[in-house]
C-alpha cells in the first residue's frame, strides 16, 4: 500500500486507475513531441472533470508538489513536460463538446478535445471553428489557448485569442475561475480569460472553453504557385489580400519540399524546382476558383502554378506543406525556432540567416506568409543548439521581430524574453505569476526567465 500522501490524497481525487506512477506508463507523459525536452515525473494524474481537476490542484497545494498542464503533448518548446519531479496534470480526459449554440455561433468544449474532434463536431452544424493546423489530430483545445496558437489560417481569422469567447480555469489555490457566457459584451472588469490565453499553465489549469464558431465555407479552390524568391511570395500574397475569400497563405523552400517527396513519396508538383513555392487557398460560401483564377493572372511574378478545386487534389497540393515537420522529424532530432519578423525584413532575415548557418546546421524554413511567421528547423545542430537559438533569436531581435510567433516561450526560450519584452513588461508579467500563484506550483521554469 502506497503511503505517500500525494498519492493517497489525488487517489480520493480521482481514483486508483487514473494516479499512474510507474516509469513505463508515466514516460509517454514525459518526452515532448520534438524529443528534445524531457525530465521525470513524480507521477501522471488524469482527472475527468472540472471538479477532479479543482481536488487535484488542492491536493498539490496541500503538498507543495508543482503541477505541469498537459494536453495532446504536442508541443515545440518543453512546455508540456516536466523538467524533474514535478505532477503531470493530464487534461485529456476532459474530452467532451457541450451542445453547439448556433444562434450566438459559439460551443462549449473541454481543454482535452482534439482539434479535429471539434471540427467534426461543429462542421456536421455547418459551422466551423477558425484555426486549424497539421498537428488537428492531437494537438487539444486546451493547449492551443494556453499557446494561443496560431496555424494556417491567422490571415482570416486570428490566432486562438480571437476565437475564445470565455474561459473555465483551475488556479493554484484550488478555486474555479467561470467565465463561460460567452457574451460579446461584458464589461465588468479585468478579462481574466483573455489573460489566461497564452499563459503556458502558468496562472491556472483551463479546463473548459467558450469558443467562437463562423460559418463553414461550402466552396474551395486551393493553388500552389512557384516563385523566384521570397521577395516575389511576399509581392503575391500582398496582391492577393485583395481577396475577401482568401484564407491560407504557407510558403516553404526547394529543399523542403524535395526532402517532402523523398520522405513521403509524393510527386513533385512541377516539371522543374523553383527556389520558393506559395500555397494559398480561398473558402467561401460560392465556388472561388473563378477569382482566384483571376487574381492569379494578374501577379507577374508567378512563374507556375497549379489549381486544385476537387477535395482530394486539394489535399494533394496542402500535403506539400502539411508534411515538411513529418519529413524533418524523419531524418533527425530538429532544433526547431518559430519567431517571427516584419513581412518587409522577411526576405533579408532569411538570407542572413543562410549565410549564419553555413557550414553549421541544416536549415529547412517554411511557415505561414502572411504573418511573418517563420518555422527554423535545423538538423545536427548537436551541443551547438544553445549558441544556435542564441544567435538566430538575436537575429530576430535586430529586425523588431518575436522570439516566439505561435507555439509559446515553454522552457526553450524563456531565458531569451527580454529580447522580446521589455523589463517592464516582464516584471508586470511576474506581479500577475505571483497574485495567483504565489509559491510558483504551476508550471515551474516556462514562460518567465529563470528566478521567476
């Protein structure tokens, strides 16, 4: 019989079934999605609700044992996963989508769904939700707020803070945080959800979410175009706007996408490389192939392309893109840096960044156009990889860029926040880590530099 006051105390909690502490069932917990970020866990505990959840923080508090959040553990920057001792607080059980309320266009979720569950859920209403990304499949409603992530489809509807009506949240003393009325006015005071988006786990557990629906696209026209440069993609999207049904804008580069085919076994989409490519898509309510067509005429600078209106071309032309992080984890173990910079400092930043990793790391670079948003994968980065993130993160800095665009700071960047937030910024962000969490239990070690 185990005697360990945790364990007896988060027991009661939840039951015997879901407190898991041996190292073989707990290690699946404990290593995050690039394999670069893992530590031991005292133990998993998977709560089924908001109120197991509120015992289960109680508990901890009662025993001074830190908490880690966790939800699909497909995470970029050790968020996730314990870096030693601490509880992993599984989130995964709290699985379910509350009925969709098509009058407000809004549905109550818990922090456990998948994205692509909830995208089914609402799509069979003729809704949908308005972010998605390749990671659908596993990636939870309750790690994209506390990342507010962002993916494919930000140039239209905004990253996860722009879709999250309200929240319901779990903070270190024990207590619940309600905010689930989802009213599109209420202005009585601080917005404590609004807050909570992009917090890392660090002020409190979400447990359930209120979130905005739109109405779901009927038509489809998705096109890859193939460029000069980069110079020539940020020309195309800029012309491209002008578009009310244009919805994704992703650009990736030759070797990504010849690493793509040779890994997966798709075609190459042109008779010949072209050092850039462009995939863009259009959603709307009618068929949007005609204007996009149209458009696509206009921009001198496309020097190929193929359009795909029929749903299994569509996905042809989107896995070209989609597989570049599957590709990349194929080959090896990548540092992988999401920043972003000013779209006019995009082409240049890229350049410099060639000649920086020359003869040091393999790079391959894709990301999502619109917003600047860069993913840096390098491979054979080794025992380099500090001086790398050191040295590509300053790079950022120097063109007014972010550290981090869309998957959060985790514990891979926080001692590189100042580049991105000012010192006032920083200590305001750490009066409000310590108002509601005073002893530091949540999430030790992300988001804030070390000594906060």
């Amino acid at each position: 019989m185990d005697t360990d006051p945790l364990v007896t105390g988060l027991t009661a909690a939840v039951g015997d079934a879901h407190v898991l502490t041996d190292p073989q069932v707990t290690a699946a917990y404990t290593t995050d999605f690039t394999r670069r970020f893992s530590g031991p866990a005292r133990l998993v505990v998977r709560p089924a609700d908001t109120a197991e959840v509120a015992r289960v923080v109680g508990v901890c508090a009662e025993e001074g044992a830190s908490i880690v959040p966790q939800g699909g553990n497909t995470g970029l920057v050790g968020g996730g996963v314990p870096r030693g001792g601490e509880v992993v607080l599984s989130l995964r059980r709290l699985a379910s989508v509350e009925r969709i309320d098509a009058t407000a266009m809004q549905v109550t979720a818990g922090a456990g769904v998948p994205l692509a569950e909830l995208q089914r859920s609402v799509r069979a209403e003729g809704l949908d939700f308005g972010v998605d990304f390749a990671a659908r499949d596993s990636a939870t409603i309750g790690g994209m707020i506390a990342t507010n992530a962002g993916g494919e489809r930000v140039l239209r509807y905004g990253t996860t803070r722009a879709n999250v009506a309200g929240l319901e949240a779990v903070p270190a003393d024990g207590g619940v945080l309600e905010r689930l009325t989802g009213l599109p006015k209420d202005n009585t005071g601080y917005d404590l959800s609004g807050l909570l988006v992009g917090s890392e786990g660090t002020l409190a557990v979400i447990t359930r979410a209120r979130l905005r629906l739109v109405p779901r696209p009927t038509g489809r026209a998705t096109a890859l175009l193939a460029l000069g440069s980069l110079d020539d993609a940020v020309s195309a999207v800029t012309e491209l706007r002008a578009l009310d049904s244009l919805e994704l804008a992703e650009f990736f580069l030759a070797d990504g996408l010849e690493l793509v085919c040779r890994t997966s076994g798709l075609p190459a989409p042109f008779p010949r490389p072209y050092p850039v490519y462009l995939l863009v898509e259009c959603a709307a309510r009618h068929d949007p192939a005609d204007e996009l067509y149209a458009a696509l005429d206009e921009l001198a600078c496309v020097e190929d392309a193929v359009v795909a209106v029929d749903r299994a071309d569509r996905h042809r032309l989107t896995a070209y893109r989609e597989r570049h992080t599957e590709a990349i984890n194929s080959v090896g173990v990548p540092l992988k840096l999401d920043v972003s910079v000013p779209l006019t400092a995009l082409a240049g930043f890229v350049e410099d960044l060639g000649s920086l990793l020359d003869s040091v790391a393999t790079s391959y670079l894709f990301g999502h156009l619109a917003e600047g948003n860069l993913h840096v994968n390098l491979l054979g980065a080794g025992d380099r990889a500090e001086e790398l993130t050191d040295a590509v993160l300053r790079q950022v800095a120097a063109v007014r860029g972010s550290i981090s665009a869309e998957h959060g700071v985790g514990r891979a960047k926080a001692r590189w926040l100042e580049l991105s937030r000012s010192p006032t910024e920083i200590a305001a962000m750490r009066a409000v880590k310590q108002a509601l969490d005073p002893r530091g239990l949540l999430n030790p070690g992300v988001l804030l530099p070390p000594g906060s």
